[in-house]
C-alpha cells in the first residue's frame, strides 16, 4: 500500500515538473500577422491573374496515350501532345475558406480554357504531325491547403483532398489534313479528356511542392544593418479559425555578434477581433524593447558631435529661435571649441500605453576640450533622461520614422552645481539634443526604409494604433497588373505588411536601426 502512495506521488510530481517546463519553454511571439476572410476574397482577384501569368511560362508535361480507334480499323495508335501552352483561361466561381485548425480551402467551378498544343501520331498503317488548339470547359477544383512549421520556423504547405476534374473537351486540328482529321475529333477527346483528367492534381500538387521549395528558403534570420539581426521564424504552426489566420513570428533582435536571446521574456498579447480590414500586424512592445537592447549592447546609441555640427544644425534646425540660439551659439561654442559626446548608459525604455508610444532615453553628456595641439581633456560629465516621442509616418512603400523631445532631465553633481560654467553649458544641453543631435537623426530617418512588397502587392488604406502594449496596424492590400518583377522570397517581409498614409497624425514608432548611429559619421 505504502509502495502504491509512493508511486502515486511521483508519478504526481513528474507530471508537475513536466507542466513547468512545458510553460517555461512557451515561447509568445513579438509579432502577430493576421489575413482576414476580406484578403481571401481579394486574393482570389489578384490569384486569378498571377496563375494566369504563371500559367503561362510554365511548362507543361506532354500528354501521352495509345488507343485502339474502332472507326479506324487499326490495332493501335499511339499519340503525343506536346508544346502544351495554355493560352487563356477563365474561373468564374472561385472561392476561398478557411478550415478551422487546418488550412485554406479552394473551389473552383465552371472554369474554362483555350489550349493550343503540337501532336503527333503513329500507328501501323500511317504517323503524322501537326497542331491543334483545344477548348475545356467545365473545369473544377476542390482542395485544402494544409498550414504549418517546420523545425527551422519555415511555413510549410501540403495539398489535401485535391479532386480536380474536365467534364468537356473540343479538339480542333490545323494542318493540311486537318479537314480530315477534325471528322474523327471527336472519338479522340474522350481518351484525351481521361488522361488529363488524370495529370491534374499531380500537376497542382507539384507546383505546391515547388512554393514549399521557395519558402524552405525564406531567411528567417535575417542582417537589418551593421548592428543587429532580426529573427521572425514561426514559433508555432499558424492559428486558423473560421475567421482568420494567424501567424505568430518570434520578432527579435539581436546583436550582430551575438546571437543570446535579450535578458527579459515576451509576454502575450492578443489582437482585436477586426474584420473590416485585410490585413492586420500587431508589433509588440518586446519587438521594440529587443531592438533597444540589441542597438544598445551593439553600441550604436553612443554619438560625438564637433562644435562646427552643434553650430550647424543649432541655425539650421532652430527656426523662429534662429537670432537667439546663434547668439548662445556664437558666446559658449564658438568661444571654446569642444566636442560632446552623447553616450547611452542603459538601453533606451520603451512604452507602449493606448494611444503613446515613448522612448526614454538614460545617457551621458561628456563635454571635451579641442584642441590641435594636446589631447582632449574633460570638461565635465552629466547624465541625463530625454523621454521622447517616436513617430511614424508611411509614405508609398516607405516607413518614415521621427524622434521629438518630450522632456529633459538633467542630473549634476552637488559639487560642481555652483560653477558658473557649467551652469552655461547645462543652459544649452537641451538646445543641443532638440535643435543638434534629434534633426541629424531625423534628417537620415526622413529617408524612410523601402518597405518590401509580396509579388505585385502593394499595401493601401493603413491605420495604426496603439495599444496596451503593442502596435496594431491594419491595412488592405492592392494587386499592381502592370508590375513586370517576380515574386523574391527573401525573406518573411512581415513588416512589409505596414504601408500607406498615416490618417491625420504621425504614429508612434521605433526605427528597427538606431538613428543616432548615423550621427557619427562625418
């Protein structure tokens, strides 16, 4: 009895310790990319050309058979089809669901399409060659596309249930004898008709297995700059409901040498239940607060700034306060030439609160002689908190980041607060970061990053907001005919889910590389 017990309460304690590091394994995702029923339904518009251009370029296998035609009175004849090109074709009834926990489910009905092919034909009595052009009808398709992952965080595909059918078929043949053999057209389609009937899930079933292919190729991890890299493999296999689909992406920086996950963990978060957009992306606040830790430990938040730039960009970016800051400008700076140097003590804070999102900058001013005839020599050290709005504005296919100053805490030594000369250069810092060191970021900032387009997609009619803890953007999705590029499968180009005009306002962002880094650079 006794033994039993003990058994019974390790057997209780395995399954407790298997619970826990099952949930201490539980990995959320940083980024959220969610396709509505509204984006199969547009999909289907934008699938129907693609597959006819695709169609088109593709080759198709050769179609082969031999018969015993009674009205010929031969034992056999053996035929080939090849030079298949389908040349156009038409899918009035199309439609796209989704499978619950499966996939994506196609039907296709009443299709049609126009065939021209080269043939040749022989058999004991005669062989010959020539063209013809055929015209199916009653084309159907029903199967489900199976979503998941693999173990490198690859989306997968798999066709299931393909039942794909030509109920009709006229044959027409062109060439000297073709007043001949169109009399006997007739008897040949039902063979020819069986046989494709025959080829055509192979064939689909191929072409997924080609776009499986591609996307095993797809760098889930991914340089951004010269500082970090991006992870946005699937932590799970994609969530399908009757609704939507979603994929769930690890989202995380690292540094470029060092590929150790961020000393805090992702949190979960869910997205709203929208439907009046194709397409919505959450960006959570692990997404950004790794990119801050990544951008920090790589050091690319430290910056150094010559008195001839302060004064520079003091003028330039001062507008209405031009007169009096070049006047402060021309007595402390001119005056004694020195160098400021901006060094980040801890990773930038981000906070992303329903309709604010802040980043709270913790650094050091350091303020050096300059002088060309000895080493540069300290001034003074301070350090100090800017808490800055970040904002976002996309413009085409290009996010276009901002940085402003919220507000400046500066912290001295009770030592040195009485020294006349620092209290001069502790009236300017705050110039120095709003009208100096922020403009030169935003001015590279300005020039937006190209934001990469899926096949012949461009993204329109975007919003974003945000919320507690993460951003949400939801855009729609337009397809360009006139597009001459092929599809690339670089890389996840989740982000590229963002794109648009802002509505109103700037939204709140974080640029996935630090802007100060291009401070330093002369």
């Amino acid at each position: 009895m006794m033994c039993t017990k003990m058994v019974q309460v390790l057997w209780g304690c395995f399954l407790l310790w298997n619970l826990y590091i099952s949930s201490a394994q539980t990995i959320y995702p940083g980024i959220k990319a969610r396709a509505t029923q509204r984006a199969l339904d547009y999909g289907i518009q934008a699938g129907v050309e693609m597959i006819e251009q695709m169609v088109k370029e593709r080759n198709i296998p050769d179609l082969k058979g031999s018969e015993s035609p009674e009205f010929l009175k031969i034992d056999y004849m053996n035929y080939k089809l090849i030079n298949i090109k389908i040349n156009a074709f038409s899918l009035p009834n199309t439609s796209l669901a989704f499978v619950p926990g499966v996939g994506i489910r196609a039907l296709i009905k009443h299709g049609t399409a126009n065939i021209s092919t080269d043939w040749e034909i022989k058999s004991p009595l005669f062989q010959d060659a020539g063209g013809a052009n055929l015209l199916l009808s009653g084309v159907y398709f029903t199967g489900i596309v199976v979503l998941a992952r693999n173990d490198f965080g690859h989306p997968i595909l798999k066709l299931q249930d393909c039942n794909a059918q030509v109920s009709h078929n006229d044959i027409s043949f062109s060439g000297e004898l073709s007043v001949l053999y169109n009399s006997f057209a007739e008897p040949m389609e039902k063979p020819i008709l069986k046989n494709l009937n025959k080829m055509l899930c192979p064939i689909i079933t191929s072409e997924v297995e080609a776009l499986n292919a591609n996307l095993s190729m797809l760098e889930v991890l991914r340089s951004i700059d010269n500082y970090t890299l991006l992870d946005y493999s699937l932590v799970s296999s994609p969530e399908i409901t009757e609704n939507y689909i979603d994929l769930n992406l690890k989202g995380v920086f690292y540094p470029l040498e060092n590929l150790t996950d961020p000393p805090f963990s992702s949190v979960p978060f869910v997205l709203p239940e929208h439907s009046d957009s194709m397409i919505y992306v959450g960006i959570s606040e692990y997404f950004f607060k790794s990119a801050s830790y990544a951008y920090f430990t790589a050091g690319a938040f430290n910056v150094t700034l010559t008195t001839k730039k302060i004064f520079n960009n003091l003028i330039r970016n001062s507008q209405g306060l031009g007169n009096m800051l070049s006047w402060i400008a021309e007595l402390y700076i001119l005056s004694q030439p020195f160098m400021v140097q901006v060094l980040a003590r801890e990773p930038p804070v981000v906070n992303l609160l329903p309709g604010n999102f802040t980043l709270d900058i913790p650094a050091s001013f350091v303020i050096l002689t300059q002088s060309k005839n000895s080493t540069a020599e300290t001034i003074i050290s301070m350090d100090f908190v800017a808490s800055t709005n970040v904002a976002l504005a996309i413009l085409g296919q290009r996010l276009i980041c901002s940085l402003s100053l919220n507000r400046f805490r500066l912290s001295l030594p009770e030592s040195i607060r009485s020294n006349i000369e620092v209290l001069r250069f502790e009236n300017i810092l705050s110039s120095i970061l709003h009208f100096g060191v922020l403009p030169l970021a935003n001015a590279k900032l300005q020039q937006g990053f190209p934001l990469p387009n899926p096949h012949k997609i461009s993204l329109v009619n975007s919003d974003i907001e945000v919320l507690e803890g993460f951003l949400l953007i939801s855009t729609d999705l337009k397809y360009k005919t006139s597009l001459k590029q092929q599809p690339s499968f670089h890389g996840w180009e989740v982000l590229n889910l963002i794109s648009g005009q802002w509505r109103g306002k700037p939204a709140p962002w974080l640029p996935v590389w630090s802007p100060l880094q291009e401070v330093n650079r002369p």
